[in-house]
C-alpha cells in the first residue's frame, strides 16, 4: 500500500478466474471505514471529472474498477499542494481517502470509468465542501 499522508493508493489483486474479475476489499480498508454507513455506485463518461470536494467528518474507500485510463488529483488539506497520479485503467484501483482531504478524478480515456465508494458515513451534502483540485 503506498502511503500519501492522507490519501493512500492500493492496487487489488484481481481473484477472478475465466468467468471474470473479482475483487475483495483488503482488511486495512474495512479497519480504516470503522463501518459502512453508505455505498454508491458512479460511472464518469470520457473526459468527465467527479468530485473536487472535501468531506468534513465521513472517511471513504473509492474502488476504481478496470476499463480505462484516469486520473485522481487530491490535497492533504487547505492550502496544502495539489497532487495528482495517472492510471492505464490495467488493474482495479483503492483510494482511501480522509476528511478534509479534497479529492477529484478525472477520466482520461475513451470508455466509461465505473466506481464503488463506502463512507464511513451517510451521505450529507451539508458537510461537503467544494475545493478545487483538477
């Protein structure tokens, strides 16, 4: 797992076999949420950006499946420098992300991204605060 402060990136290991991929979430995640208190399901068209926003309290683990190339921006806070890494879409992808950390990803290819993120609470739009990454 390679550590970034705040935001930490994990490559999964795909158990699938002939039928497909198959993913499961490594324990250090589920430890991280404490619980899941909500799941969404996301699909980002070519060219599109979701997020550029902070959550003030909730933690979440955002699951990129494999499928096309994209991009996650983040900062470790207000003020903080703006960070940003590629991905080829080759492999599902884990990003762990803390509160106050704002985070966007963009896709950069020619198919649909899809992704799964659990929080550690549910869904409020009051305690989410627009901040600009990418």
């Amino acid at each position: 797992m390679q550590i970034n402060m705040q935001i930490q990136i994990t490559e999964l290991n795909d158990n699938g076999d002939v039928r497909g991929f198959s993913f499961s979430t490594p324990p250090e995640a589920l430890d991280f949420l404490g619980r899941i208190a909500d799941l969404h399901l996301a699909s980002t068209a070519p060219g599109a950006i979701r997020g550029n926003h902070y959550h003030m309290h909730k933690r979440e683990a955002i699951i990129f499946l494999p499928g096309t190339a994209w991009s996650l921006h983040w900062d470790e806070g207000e003020n903080a420098l703006v960070q940003h890494r590629s991905f080829d879409g080759g492999a599902a992808v884990m990003v762990l992300v803390s509160p106050g950390n704002s985070h966007a990803v963009r896709n950069d290819g020619e198919a649909t991204l899809w992704l799964v993120a659990c929080s550690s609470e549910p869904y409020d739009p009051a305690t989410v605060v627009a901040r600009r990454v990418v």
